[in-house]
C-alpha cells in the first residue's frame, strides 16, 4: 500500500547477498509481477531474475548456469 515495502525487502537483499552467488526470494504470487519489476527499475544490471511459479514448464529446465 506504497509504505516501501517492496523496496525495503529489496535493499536488504541486494545488501546482504554475496556477489556472484544466486538469492532465493519467496513472495506471495499476487506480488511476484510487481517485485519482478521494481527490481528491474532499482537495481537494473545488478540484478538477474528469474520467476518461477508452480504451473511454470520452464522449472525443470533451470541450471546453476542459467541464474
């Protein structure tokens, strides 16, 4: 509800992870749209995603590689 919760979440990872290394983020399905978005316009090149849910085909096929 636009109190920064998102960003804040977001911050604390990009604080905390160490670089080179993949970050697992679980979040509510409603939000997984948005946060994949607000990554992008935060943190840009610094920060690959990749999103996954349940009905996903592509789930299976994922390698260290590939994040």
């Amino acid at each position: 509800m636009g109190l920064g919760k998102t960003f804040t979440m977001l911050t604390r990872v990009m604080q905390t992870r160490t670089p080179g290394q993949p970050t697992l983020v679980l979040c509510p399905t409603s939000a997984r749209i948005t946060w994949k978005a607000e990554i992008a316009k935060f943190f840009g090149e610094d920060c690959k995603v990749l999103s996954f849910h349940r009905d996903d085909t592509k789930v299976d096929k994922v390698t260290l590689a590939d994040i």
